[in-house]
C-alpha cells in the first residue's frame, strides 16, 4: 500500500460535543477550520448536532441556525472539500446549495427517502454512508441521536459480514452513481468494543465493495475501555488504531489533525509513500 489516507478534520458547531470542542461562535468555528487546514486537513466535516449518547434532541431550525453561519464563513475563506454532517434533508440541501462537496450522514439503515431527493438534485455531491443498524426511533425523525446500545448477539455472523450487506442494501436502492458514495462502517455506533476491533481489523473486506472507506475512531469511547483513559487522553490509542487501519481506508475523520498528520509523514517516510489526493 503506498498511499495514506485523507485526513479529514471535524469542525463542531455544537455546545455538547463529546470531545468538548465545540464552537458555536461562527467566527471561533471558522478559526478552527483554518487552524485544522494550516495543522495538514485535507478536508473539514462540520456539524450542529451531537451524536454522542444521551446527547440532546435538536430540532433542524435549530441545527440550520447554528450551522448556515459558520459553514457560509468556512466556505467562503477555505478552499478545501467540505462535508457536513447531518440527518436532516433540508439541513443537506442548504448545505449543498452552499457549494459544500458532499454530507456525512450516521443514519445508516434508516436514510430518509428525502435525503435521496436532495441528492437527485446534486448529482455531483458526495455521500459517506455510515453503518449504524439501529433506528434513530419508533418514530422517525423525533430523535435524533441514535441509542448507542449493544443488544446481545446482534452480529452472529461477524460484525463486518453484516455491515457489508447492510451497507450494500442502502446502496442498491439507493439512487447515487458509484462515483458519490464512501463508506463508514460505523465505529462506535451500536457495536461492543470487540465488534469495534474487528471492524477496525478487517476495514479491508469493506473496502473491497469497491467504494472508498472513511474511518472514524478519533477519542471513541471503545479506545478508553480498552486503555482507561478519559476523552482528552485518548491520543495515542486512536493514532494506533488509525495506523494500523491506514492501508485500507481513503479518508481518516479525526479531532486531532495536527498529530496524525505528523504520524502520517513518518509513516510515509518510512513507506516511500507518495500522497495522493482523492479530489485529484
């Protein structure tokens, strides 16, 4: 393998992210993306909601009016892909009129049919389509942070086999070309920790559906139940596991940009790698 993957920072218009980097000041959001870029970003992921557990339910004026602001600055001032990260149809479609170059969405089994009519109308944006199969509710779009359980057995036959035919079923009634859709397989999203090293251990048998694969393990709550360590400490253990997960997976979506952008660079220097860009 003689690529390293995109990095691709996160920008939280949020006063509850998980990871206590939120910024809800458009100008303080903005500030961090320009900062995320300047540490080696390739690409940014802005969001206005939490999807940590327990998080807040935030109705989608509320998500539009934290957003729309600091994405707008950020668009403007930056020059890098965009991806917001949204559930929401009419959030996606204000962003993608905005000029943003895809959406990140957790939804996973449960995509909105109106998601797909906003991408009918921007052929050319770009979907990461997340792994999560549990329902955001027994009413759709009343909550928006998905329960973050594990129910006993829930992957009898491995938890990859059944992330790549859950995935491969939201694409093949999907209405996007090949060319718009990354996959996520979820970390962190309805899986035990053991189901998480195994996604991580075998990212490559997703990648072999033959789209893009973006992981995200950055600060995830598997990391600290496996090293004791609280969220601001969680470093080392997510550069280990972005690492290892490296030679498979397109586009690594992380808090900590500045420190695995510097793991990257003696990763490729002790590789040879060269450093492709995925919007070449």
């Amino acid at each position: 393998m003689n690529r390293r993957p995109l990095i691709m920072g996160i920008v939280n218009v949020t006063p509850d992210s998980f990871s206590g980097d939120g910024r809800l000041d458009p100008q303080a959001a903005l500030d961090h993306a320009e900062s995320l870029v300047a540490q080696g970003a390739d690409c940014l992921d802005i969001g206005a909601f939490s999807s940590r557990p327990g998080a807040p339910f935030v109705d989608h004026d509320t998500e539009r009016v934290r957003l729309l602001p600091a994405l707008s600055l950020i668009r403007r001032a930056l020059s890098c892909p965009l991806f917001v990260d949204t559930t929401c149809p009419v959030v996606a479609k204000a962003a993608l009129d905005l000029g943003v170059q895809g959406i990140n969405t957790i939804e996973g089994l449960s995509v909105s049919p109106a998601l797909w009519d906003v991408f009918r109308a921007h052929p050319q944006a770009r979907l990461i389509l997340m792994h999560n199969a549990l329902p955001f509710s027994t009413s759709p779009r009343t909550q928006a942070t998905p329960i973050q359980s594990h129910p006993p057995h829930a992957y009898p036959q491995g938890v990859m086999a059944h992330v790549r035919r859950d995935l491969k079923t939201v694409i093949d009634k999907s209405p996007l070309n090949p060319s718009q859709i990354l996959l996520d397989p979820g970390v962190g999203f309805g899986k035990s920790v053991q189901d998480n090293l195994a996604l991580i251990q075998g990212v490559g048998d997703l990648a072999t559906l033959g789209y893009p694969v973006v992981l995200g393990v950055s600060r995830k709550s598997f990391l600290g139940a496996l090293v004791n360590k609280t969220i601001p400490e969680r470093l080392p253990a997510g550069l280990a596991a972005m690492l290892f997960a490296a030679p498979h997976v397109a586009m690594m979506r992380t808090h900590d940009v500045g420190a695995l952008a510097d793991a990257f660079t003696v990763w490729g220097a002790l590789a040879q790698t060269s450093h492709p860009h995925l919007y070449d």
